[in-house]
C-alpha cells in the first residue's frame, strides 16, 4: 500500500503516530497548536537523549523521524512529529488538511513560519548518532524557536532550561519536566513523547503531581517506581527498533 495518498479513506485508523490518529483529537488542532507541539517533541528528544534510561529511546525516535531523509510526503508510518513536520512544511499535505482550518489565522502564521528542513535535519542526525553537544542543543533549539515562530512564553522558558540538561540540578529537572507534562496534558494528551517522558519522570523522580496541582512548579512529590520505564515502555520500544533495524539492513533490495 502507497504511502502517497490523497483520497485515503480511513487513514486514521491506519496512521502510526499516536497524537494525529484520534481524528475528533485532530480536527481540534491548529497550526499553531501543530508548531508548538514539533517544537516540544524537539525539546523532549533531547532530555530523553541525555538520560541514560531513555537515550537508546531519543536515538530510535530521532532516527525513524529522519528515515525519510525529508518530511514533504504525507507518511502513515510517521511519528507524531513526523507528521507535525510535515504540516508545518506541506500546506498541501492531506495530514494538513485533517486540522482546524482558521485561513486567516493560517495564513498569518504560515508567512511567519521560516521552516528550514537543513536545521531540523542536522538536529535529528546529532541525536541518532550521539553526537550532540549542550552547544549543539542551545544553537539549534534557538533557531528552531525563531523558525517555528514560538510566541508561547512558557514553551521558550522551557526551551531555556532544557538545553543545559546535563547541568541542571534535581530541582530544576522536575520543573522542566513538570511544565512539559502539563503542557502536554492540556493539549497533546495522545502525544508519543509525553508517555516517554512521563514514565521518565516516574522513574527519575521528576514528576510532579501535575494533575492534582495542575500550576505545580517547584513542589517535590518525590521519587516514583524506578523499574516500570524499561518493563513497560523501553523493552516493547528496543525489540520492535531491533527488528525495524534489521529489516533496513537486511530486508528486500539490500546486497546480500
């Protein structure tokens, strides 16, 4: 089956990504909504990538996002921000189409995107090959900020915090993680990323109760189960990559 389509019939009962496959969930998104979410997805990847319980995580989802090479074809198999890149770079795009059309405010938004697939690539291909430095992260995250026009204070004060991962203190982790969970649960509850990270911050001892105090910022609700990440989410995640991996290595019309 064609990848390619433009009359799919059903398409949401075959799509892959998570967040765009509950179509009444879909329908209420807009394109800001789509921007802030690629630009959250970005940030979390690379919080994920810097956690020794999830980096082989990061590295999958990075790699599969970039698997095409490009994000101007609609892609069932796609991830959640797959899909949310090709919106933001294919107005035509039949995942585009399924969102809340607002034509002037899209039109508003869509002269101040400067999506410039160059900068998305090189932050994917650091991720999946390992090679990303908190240098790398501050540059890149920047000039996706001012590409995806983020106007949302609270998604560029996360933006701040995150991309000095590694030398954050406990405190502040839990705060980052603790704005992106709310964010999240308020907007993109189907979201890939949040159930990684959530279990991350199960794990790690990040998360805050954000559901009881949904405003909670710096309440330490201390540390949660430190085996369910890898039982329940990390082991599924390795063995279908692993498979996915040989398949691109070994499958059909690859030298024997």
């Amino acid at each position: 089956m064609t990848e390619e389509f433009d009359q799919l019939e059903g398409w949401d009962l075959m799509i892959e990504s998570r967040q765009y496959r509950n179509i009444a969930a879909v329908h209420k998104m807009n394109l800001r909504n789509v921007g802030d979410f690629a630009f959250l997805d970005l940030i979390a990847l690379y919080i994920l990538h810097n956690e020794y319980e999830t980096a082989s995580v990061a590295r999958t989802y990075a790699d599969k996002t970039m698997s095409y090479r490009n994000f101007n074809k609609a892609r069932l198999s796609g991830t959640d921000l797959y899909v949310s890149l090709n919106i933001l770079s294919s107005p035509g795009s039949p995942f585009a189409s399924k969102i809340h059309q607002n034509p002037e405010a899209d039109n508003i938004m869509r002269g101040k995107l400067k999506f410039h697939t160059p900068t998305i690539k090189r932050y994917l291909d650091l991720l999946a090959d390992n090679k990303i430095s908190t240098d790398d992260a501050s540059t890149l995250f920047l000039r996706m900020e001012k590409q995806f026009n983020i106007t949302d204070s609270k998604l560029k004060s996360i933006r701040r915090l995150a991309q000095d991962w590694p030398a954050l203190t406990t405190m502040q982790r839990e705060l980052v993680v603790t704005r992106m969970l709310q964010y999240y649960h308020r907007y993109a509850r189907q979201s890939e990323m949040a159930v990684f990270l959530e279990d991350l911050g199960k794990t790690k001892g990040y998360k805050l109760n954000v559901h009881s105090e949904p405003d909670a910022e710096l309440t330490n609700l201390g540390y949660g189960d430190k085996h369910g990440l890898v039982k329940n989410v990390l082991a599924p995640l390795a063995a279908g990559y692993a498979g996915y991996k040989l398949m691109r290595l070994f499958g059909p019309g690859k030298d024997k």
